[in-house]
C-alpha cells in the first residue's frame, strides 16, 4: 500500500470543502403541493414539512417564493451529501493513516 490513496482522499476533502464554502442559503424539507378541495383540486397551496432539533415543523410557501425555496431545499441536499462523503473519506483516511503507522 501506498501514500497515493490517503493524497487522493485528501483532494477530494479539499474540493468538499471548497464547494460548502460556495454553498448559499439553504433549509431542509420537502415542498408538496396542497388542495384546500383535494377531490376536485381546487384551492392549491404549497407546504414545506421539515424536522429540526427533533420536532416536526410545517410552513406555508407564498408562490411567489417557490423557486427561491426549491433553490434551498436542494442547497441543503448538497450540503447533506457533501458532508455524508466527507465523513465516509475522513473514516477511510484515517484507517489508511493507522495501517501505515503499524508498517515496519
């Protein structure tokens, strides 16, 4: 085993956390499309439905504010899978780093 692993999985943290830093305003959540008349679909509102420090929230979205609130949903599913790899190549690394200091 070489040091190319443990290098590559540190460039790849590099380039993590480069693109958290570019990351704007986000909120977790998912918006669905509500009807105040479900039978005949009459009467539609938006609904963002979230669970923060273990409670679960709900909000109603103006339509004027969709994209913009869409456009966060899907920063925090970045950020989330951005950090869930972070944390698989921080494992992995540091694996790598103690196999390398128990080597002769």
């Amino acid at each position: 085993m070489t040091n190319k692993r443990p290098a590559q999985i540190r460039k790849r943290i590099d380039r993590i956390k480069a693109e958290l830093a570019a990351i704007d305003d986000m909120r977790p959540g998912s918006l669905t499309r509500q009807y105040k008349d479900p039978e005949n679909q009459i009467g539609s509102y938006y609904q963002l439905s979230y669970t923060r420090e273990m409670k679960s929230r709900t909000e109603y979205i103006a339509r004027d504010c969709l994209r913009e609130v869409r456009r966060q949903i899907a920063n925090y599913k970045r950020f989330k899978a951005l950090t869930a790899e972070w944390i698989a190549l921080s494992i992995e690394h540091s694996r790598l780093r103690m196999k390398l200091a128990r080597r002769p």
